[in-house]
C-alpha cells in the first residue's frame, strides 16, 4: 500500500464512523428495540405494593428497649418496561414500655433520615446522644440518631404532621418531621409482630 492510500484509508475512519452515528437513529426510528409500556400502566393506581409481610416472633423482644432490624421489600410502579422498581428499606421495630411485662408496645420505623435520607441508627447510651448528636435525652431514654446532620427522634413523644399525631418528634437537628412509619398488627393467636405496610412517600 502506497502512502496515498494508506492516508486515504485513515481518513476514511471517522467519515464512517459519523455516517454510522447518523444513521444509527434512524434506523432505530424505523425499527424500536424496545416495544410499547404494558398496556394499563398508566392508569393503574401509583400505590407500592409489599412484597411479602415482615414477621417478628414477640419473644425476640423480651423487655422494653429491646430493638430489631429488618429489610422492608416493595415494589414501586415505574414508567419502564418492567412497571415496576424493587426497593430494599431498612427497618427498626423497637419495643417501647408499656403497662407491665406482657403489655407490647411498639414502634416500627423507616430508617431512611426524612431530612436528606441517610440511613439513622438506634442510641441507647444517653452518653453517646449527648457526645455524639448534641442531644440529652432528659430522662436517658434511647433515641434514633442520624449522623449526617444529627438529626434526633424521640420515639416516646409524639409530633404533629398534618392531621396526624406522629411518634418520633424531632427533638434536635434539622428533620422536618417524625421518620416514616410502618403499620404493624400484633398477633395474639400465633405471638407476632406483623408489619404490613410502610407509610407513602419520599424523605422530608
Ligand atoms: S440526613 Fe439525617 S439529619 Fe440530615
């Protein structure tokens, strides 16, 4: 090959390559890979569904303070092919004090921070709270603490959002309001806790 041609066909390179990416939409125009949305999913109501229920026996919480981690699992209706996103959210169900040993109290939260949506964490040494999130707790009960912004929720006192009286005030940090909670039914026959939805919406 002369170097005539050998320049020839260097040029040649990205000539080809920008008829290609010229091309390349049309044809795609012409013939989709991906076909149409499922028919209905616009219509369908926009509500996550559960996967599958989150069940506690009440004996892993055998006295008030006691607090179990889980994964809620949803899927959340999407605009792609599938309909649908799976979500992986943490969890805390925390056993708080009621009237006597056989009296169980709950409550069953998020743990997804509602100010910028860092995951929180549980803090029963009043120390640490006081050292490590600016807050005290008055009468060294737990706390969930969040260490982004040190946002801190009270899960004995309540907060208003709206029409509703929520558990998990704010009581220091920046959080607009309480974490997001989960309904939870408590099985008397089978001795379980049942968690069975998770309140809608994003952080804050
Ligand atoms: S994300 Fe939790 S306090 Fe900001």
């Amino acid at each position: 090959m002369n170097r005539r041609s050998f320049l020839k066909l260097v040029l040649s390179v990205p000539l080809l390559g920008a008829l290609v990416l010229f091309v390349s939409p049309l044809f795609r125009y012409l013939k989709p890979v991906a076909g149409p949305f499922p028919e209905g999913l616009v219509s369908k109501p926009l509500s996550p569904m559960r996967i599958k229920n989150v069940t506690f026996s009440l004996s892993e919480f055998p006295k008030p303070w006691v607090v179990q981690e889980f994964t809620y699992e949803q899927k959340n209706p999407e605009f792609t092919r599938q309909g649908a996103q799976l979500s992986r959210i943490p969890g805390y169900a925390l056993r708080i004090p009621g009237n006597g040993p056989d009296d169980y109290q709950f409550v069953v939260y998020s743990r997804i921070c509602p100010h910028m949506g860092c995951i929180f964490r549980y803090v029963d040494d009043p120390n640490v709270a006081a050292s490590g999130f600016n807050y005290r707790p008055p009468k060294g009960t737990p706390v969930f603490a969040c260490p982004c912004h040190l946002s801190v929720y009270d899960p004995l006192q309540k907060q208003a959002v709206g029409t509703q009286e929520l558990s998990g005030k704010v009581v220091s940090g920046p959080a607009p309001r309480p974490p997001r909670f989960f309904t939870f039914n408590i099985d008397k026959a089978s001795q379980t806790l049942v968690i069975t939805s998770l309140e809608q919406g994003g952080i804050s």
